[in-house]
C-alpha cells in the first residue's frame, strides 16, 4: 500500500484539539466530520483526495451531529438523500423547541 500525503487543512478547523498531533487515519471520522462541518472548498477537496469518496460517503452517514446546512450540502455531493444521514434522523426523533 503506497503511503499517501497528509492533506493540508487550515488549523481555525481543528482549534480545539492539538493540530500536530492529530492522527489521520486512527481519527478519520472525526476529521471528516470536522473538515465538512467547519473547512472550505479546498479543505474538503484534501479531505476527499486523502480519504477517498467511499470512506468520505460512509464517515458522513454514520456521523452523530452534523449541522443541517452541512447534511444538505453532503447529501448534495454524495448524491444521497438526507433520510440516510444518521444524525438527520437524529435530529428528527429529537425535535428542538420552538424559538419565542
């Protein structure tokens, strides 16, 4: 298996956690998640080319939380409608309150 390179992704997308420290690969969800939630058009073309549209796909379905403009904007790159996301069921069974 070729060794690929690291993806280079703005740190403002990691600044909770040690950016040099950060495992790519024993922590892909968590990036994956991170990069479609909080990073541009360049950090998710890294994050694509690192990790592949399959382990992408797979990381986005299962996620836990994803906020709703980032599930359509996914759903709309995978080509996967939203009921497959599990954090959009998620968010169904546990509706918010209403904003007065």
């Amino acid at each position: 298996m070729e060794k690929k390179d690291k993806p280079i992704f703005h740190k403002r997308i990691f600044w909770d956690v040690d950016f040099e420290k950060i495992d790519y690969d024993a922590k892909a969800n968590f990036v994956i998640e991170r990069v479609f939630e909080r990073g541009d058009v360049e950090d998710i073309r890294q994050c694509r080319r690192y990790y592949g549209d399959k382990k992408v796909t797979e990381a986005l379905l299962k996620a836990k939380y994803l906020p709703l403009h980032t599930i359509h904007f996914a759903s709309a790159l995978i080509d996967k409608p939203l009921e497959d996301f599990r954090c959009y069921t998620l968010r169904l069974l546990n509706p918010e309150l209403f904003p007065y």
